[in-house]
C-alpha cells in the first residue's frame, strides 16, 4: 500500500460503504469524505496544541 492509498483510505472505504466507484465520475464524494475528516483531525490537533 502506497502513502497516496493510505491518505485516501477514508474516502475511498466510504465510497466502496455507497456502492460508488471511487476512481470513477463519483471521485468527488471521497474527495468530499477525506477533506471532512481530515478537517476534524486537523482541528483538533489545533485545538489540542493551541489550548
């Protein structure tokens, strides 16, 4: 498994959960999916360390 493929695994693992193909037209949804969590992660590492 490549570092791109373990960066993406969220996304691609809620696209596979939709029945969408993740390579395919519907490859927003897990861009959608990984900006989201890695959004929550982001925050919160902020948050942890800011505070």
């Amino acid at each position: 498994m490549s570092l791109t493929e373990v960066f993406l695994w969220p996304g691609t693992k809620a696209c596979e959960r939709l029945g969408v193909d993740p390579e395919g037209e519907n490859a927003l949804i897990r861009w959608m999916v990984n900006t989201l969590v890695y959004l929550v992660i982001s925050l919160v590492g902020v948050w942890i360390f800011a505070v």
